[in-house]
C-alpha cells in the first residue's frame, strides 16, 4: 500500500472539542505507528457557518497536545492548498468528469418545485425529503440548452437503484448497504461549492490518503 497517510480534516464551523480531538489522535497514532504522515486539512466550504477564531483554536489545541502535522495550511506540503475553499477548481472538474461518464447529472430543479413534488417526510427524527430523480434522465440537449441560458443547477451523484454497495472498515469489516436506500446526493450545489461528502473524498484520493478515521 505504500506509505501510510491520515488526516485529520476539521471544519471552522465551531470550536474545537474533546470529540475531534479524539478523530485527530486516532489519525496521529495510525500514521505514526507506521513511520507515515500526519496532514492537517481546513475544510472550510460551508462559508455561511465559518466561526471567527476557529482555526486558530485548532492549530493551537493540537500543538498543545503534541499533535503536530507533518503537512497542512502553514507549513505546506506536496499536496497543498491544504484549505478547501482554496482548491475550489479541482470539484468541479471532477464532477464534470463524473457527468462525462454517466455517473452524476445537472438538476435544474428549484426549492419550490421539490417542496411541490416531494413532501418531507419523518425518518428518524427527522424531516426528511428524498429527491425523486426528476433530472436524472434529461436529454443531452435539453441539459445544454439550460445551461446556455445560465439555469441555476446542482450536480447531483448518479446512484445505481439496483444491487448492493460495499467497502471495508478496518473495525467493523464489510459493510454492505442496498443501492435502493441511497440518494443521488449533491456533489457540487447551486452556489457552486462543494458539498462535505464530495470535497473530503476528492482532497483525500488526491491528497493520497489511506486511512480515514471518523
């Protein structure tokens, strides 16, 4: 596998605390068992929620505690930027190129017309509304024509809707989910910034990172 990689990847979305603090030894004591590398991420794309201070905080509690980065935003690194609003190019080239070979799609949809279509509905708590594929089968040229006539979009995930996806957790093992539960997600949203679940994965295949701790 090569060398071992882990990152820890806070979002300034509030203060530190013990929880990500326990993420972050995790990450440190994996890379460092091993002789790897422990890299420091900023994933700063939710703009509306940034705390003023907050990356202050993180740099200062993890030197604090010793845990110190061998690459990350002030010190740099080969994979740098190491701040997600400063990589802003590489999504949406890649979910472009997931639209190109049939495994995302431009919605057109508004708020208004999935509040019409699709009610929410309870789901653990919560109220939930899952999105009905509307876009999903669009022609070619009716997705073009929207696009030149600058139609807000997102760019939404093209799940399969048979079958069943499975990865491997080094403390749970496999885990299998059936496609039919999963929804075709946002990678890319109207604002044009990148959702959590896309950015993360996109810095971590470039960023080479081979294990993820949560």
């Amino acid at each position: 596998m090569g060398k071992v990689r882990t990152r820890f990847a806070p979002s300034p979305t509030g203060y530190m605390h013990i929880g990500n603090l326990r993420t972050a030894l995790y990450a440190y004591l994996i890379a460092k068992k091993d002789g790897g590398d422990f890299i420091l991420r900023i994933e700063d794309t939710d703009q509306g929620r940034l705390v003023e201070g907050a990356v202050d905080v993180i740099y200062d509690t993890l030197k604090d505690c010793g845990l110190l980065w061998d690459e990350g935003p002030d010190i740099g690194g080969d994979y740098g930027p190491y701040v997600q609003s400063e990589r802003m190019n590489n999504y949406l080239i890649w979910a472009k190129k997931l639209v190109e070979n049939g495994n995302a799609y431009y919605c057109f949809c508004t708020e208004e017309e999935l509040d019409s279509r699709i009610p929410k509905k309870e789901e653990g708590g919560e109220m939930i509304r899952r999105y009905d594929g509307h876009c999903r089968n669009l022609s070619k040229e009716e997705v073009e024509a929207r696009l030149a006539a600058g139609t807000p979009y997102v760019i939404r995930q093209k799940m399969p809707s048979e079958g069943v996806t499975t990865f491997h957790d080094l403390v749970y093992g496999d885990v299998s989910v059936e496609n039919k539960e999963l929804e075709d997600q946002i990678l890319i949203k109207s604002d044009g910034m990148p959702t959590y679940n896309f950015a993360n994965v996109v810095d971590d295949h470039l960023m080479g990172i081979t294990h993820v701790v949560r």
